[in-house]
C-alpha cells in the first residue's frame, strides 16, 4: 500500500502543479471600460435675436408750453444675444435704434417664460440700461445726452421651425427726460419723460 501511495501522491502533485500553470496563463478577465458623464453642450441654451418695432412717442402734456414737432410716430430696429437659463427663464442683451427722435438704447433684459400652450409660449420681462437721445438741431436744448433707461415687455413666442422662434409683443421704454417744448410765459425750454410704446415683431435663432 505504500509503495503505490507515493507514486499516486507524486501524480496528483503534477496534476496540481499543471492545473496553477494554466491557470496563469490565462489572460485577466477584462474589465468593461467606465463610461464618462455626459458633456452638456454649452451652445444649446444661447440664442440671437433680431426685432423691427412700429413706435409711438408720447410725452406729458404741459398747456403753458408750444410742443416740439420732433415726436410722434417712428420704428425702430434692434439685435441681440440670450440665454435660455431653464423652461421658466431668459436673459439677453439688446441693442436698439429708433427714429424721430434718434434713440440708441442698450437692455439688459429679462424675462418669465410663462409656460408653452400649443407650441405658444408667453412671456412676461422688465429691461434696464442706457438710452443716449440725438434730437434735431432746430430744437433749442437738443444737446445729445444718454440717461438711465428702463423697459416693461409682453409678448408671446412661437417655435414654428426647429431652433427658431417668432415673438410678437409689446414693450413700454423710458428713455429718459427729453426737451419737449418752449415755455408761452418765460421762454424757456421745457423738459419732460419721453414715454415710447412698442409694436414688436422679432426671430430668435437657438445655436446648437
């Protein structure tokens, strides 16, 4: 019995040794590669715009003073850059030209979007910045000047394509005060807040 008992031992120690050896050789089990986050395209919530607006200018009535003929009826053009924060919020920087008088205004604006009903989504927004005014040489006082101006919007938006919108609204504009007449009693020039109504139609284009 033990003559045969080593042999078998010496068997099963190379059996054991041959089962190690190709259990080294195997090759590692590999590892399924980690997968990165997903990058957010910082370009999907930015937007350009472009508006023509049909504006009426006001000014308050003052009976002891001849009016300026320099107001009234005027468009206007503007352009600008936003960002669509969420569903819920914008933000943009406009530029805006406008005739008789000459008005060149700079907004930072921004606005509440108020949720989306058949592709119609209405908007609620309120602007400040800087409106520098150029009035006509024939009108005394009419020294260029650039005053602190504010802006009430409301309107509606439309995505009628993909990655645009046509919005149509309303803005109230306070330029600032402007000369607006000459004095009947004392000669003197009349100042008094430049109130502009706005008729808006503008695209924005949302950049991938």
């Amino acid at each position: 019995m033990r003559q045969w008992s080593i042999p078998a031992a010496l068997a099963a120690c190379v059996a054991a040794g041959t089962g190690f050896a190709h259990a080294a050789d195997m090759p590692p089990i590999m590892q399924p590669p980690l997968m990165a986050p997903p990058i957010e395209e910082l370009g999907s919530n930015w937007y350009l715009r472009g508006d023509i607006a049909y504006r009426l200018n006001t000014v308050s009535s003052n009976p002891n003073s001849v009016a300026f003929d320099w107001f009234g009826n005027a468009f206007a053009v503007g352009a600008g850059a936003g960002l669509k924060i969420n569903n819920w919020a914008r933000a943009d920087l406009t530029v805006d030209y406008g005739t008789k008088p000459q008005i060149l205004t700079g907004l930072f604006n921004l606005y509440a979007d108020l949720g989306t009903w058949y592709g119609f989504t209405p908007y609620l927004g309120f602007g400040v910045g800087a409106a520098s005014i150029h009035l006509p040489n024939s009108v005394p006082g009419g020294i260029p000047s650039t005053n602190f101006a504010w802006a009430l919007m409301a309107g509606a938006g439309y995505n009628f394509a993909p990655n645009w919108v046509v919005d149509v609204g309303y803005r109230y504009l306070s330029p600032g005060n402007v000369p607006t007449g000459i004095d009947i009693n004392t000669g003197a020039v009349v100042s008094d807040n430049l109130n502009v109504h706005e008729a808006r139609v503008g695209f924005r284009y949302m950049i991938d």
